[in-house]
C-alpha cells in the first residue's frame, strides 16, 4: 500500500472507530511496551530461585510465541529431555516473577505507549465502552495500570478478562468471547486494540474486528486479516 493511500485508509479508520459501540484492549505491548520488564522479571525470579536460567531477547521472543508466564516457564524447562520442575515449582517461580514485575513498574519501568492516554480519553468522552482481553494476570494488570493510569484505572474498563478467567489463552478466542458475554454485545458492535499475530487471531476467531499497533516483540507477525495496522495510537487518536 502506498503512502497516500495508507492515510487515507488511517482517516476513513478513525471514524469506524470512533463509532464503535465498544474498544476491547490488549495490555501487553499493546497498552505499553511491556515485555522487557517482564523478561527482566522472569530473570530476576531465575535468580532468586537459584536456577541457572537467563533468557535473552531472541530467547524471549520465541517464547512468547507461547501463551502465558507459567506455560513459557514449562516450555523452557521441557527443552531438556526430563522437565526439572514440578508444576509446583513452577507456580512458585511464577508467584515470584509476578512480584520482580511489580516492583520493577513500581519503579516507572514502564510508561504506556505513545497516544494510549488520548486515545483512552477520547473513547471516554465519546461515551464508548471499554474493556480488556488479555492473556496476563489480573497482579500483573493492576501492577501496570494502577501506576500509568492511577489507582482508579479500573473505573475505566466495564469487562476486565485476564488469562486466568478462561479455560485457554491466546490464540484461543476465549478471553474475546468472554468479554463479549460481559458487555451483552455482538463482534461488530466492537473493535479489539492488538499488538500481536496472536492477538488477532485469538479477536478475529471471536468474529471481531482487530486494530494492530505495532510493538517491539511482534512487529514482523503477519497482520494481513487486520482492519489496521498502525506504528502507535496516535495515529489514530481522534
């Protein structure tokens, strides 16, 4: 697509958008860029536990192709031939890098991404309803949000899904259908906010429209099924 027609696309976009009866979120990289706190995290917990595990970002990036903390944590430790941890175990480490993740936003690791607080407010303003759909925990939710948007935040969102609220995680479309239910609303009534292939598989399955805006971990994943693409919200922000 060429330049003046991706910009034409982008302004027809905003009003589709605009005129959605509800915006479904992503958090992860779609709210802010937040997978290298979260690998920091998981290697903090490495080392708090003792393990001699670190992971690097192409480490890192294959395993989000996993969903979920404590599923990449059994994947990483399934590469060997007898798993040494126990699900226990892995419950523990991940208790633990739940906690290295909060302090680590605690500490303003982790801004949200450029044109999220414009666009939250304006959707706010234009009486549309809000909601998350998220594979992360609801901990990990609240760590991020009760620092970027203030410990009101969930005043904002009518329908909060998180990984643990449904039987499977992304790209499954549970958390959509999830909040779906929630709202009381149709697919086309909404648009769902993504970051990653995932993402938009896991909306589009639901029968949801899917805006991607692009993020560090999943910027090559093939978007071509999105209604739009975009590098951040403030291309978008009306």
């Amino acid at each position: 697509m060429n330049q003046a027609l991706a910009v034409i696309r982008r302004t027809g976009m905003r009003d589709i958008i605009a005129g959605a009866r509800a915006l479904i979120f992503d958090v992860d990289g779609t709210l802010a860029e937040t997978e290298e706190v979260h690998r920091r995290a998981f290697n903090e917990a490495f080392a708090e536990a003792g393990l001699d595990w670190f992971w690097d970002q192409v480490t890192y990036a294959r395993l989000l192709r996993v969903a979920g903390g404590k599923e990449r944590i059994r994947a990483f430790d399934q590469r060997n031939a007898v798993p040494s941890l126990t699900f226990a175990d892995i419950a523990d480490l991940h208790r633990i890098k739940t906690a290295c993740y909060a302090a680590l936003i605690a500490a303003g690791g982790c801004p949200l991404r450029p044109g999220v607080r414009a666009f939250l407010g304006g959707a706010r303003r234009r009486g549309q309803r809000m909601a998350i759909a998220t594979t992360t925990s609801h901990g990990n939710i609240d760590a991020l949000l009760s620092v970027a948007l203030g410990l009101d935040w969930a005043d904002l969102f009518e329908a909060i899904v998180a990984g643990d609220d449904v039987p499977r995680k992304k790209p499954a479309p549970d958390v959509y259908v999830e909040v779906l239910a929630r709202l009381g609303l149709a697919p086309s009534d909404c648009i769902a906010i993504e970051d990653s292939g995932n993402g938009l598989v896991a909306a589009a399955h639901a029968g949801i429209p899917v805006v991607i805006t692009r993020s560090a971990y999943f910027s090559d994943d093939d978007f071509a099924e999105a209604l739009l693409v975009v590098d951040d919200l403030s291309a978008i922000d009306k």
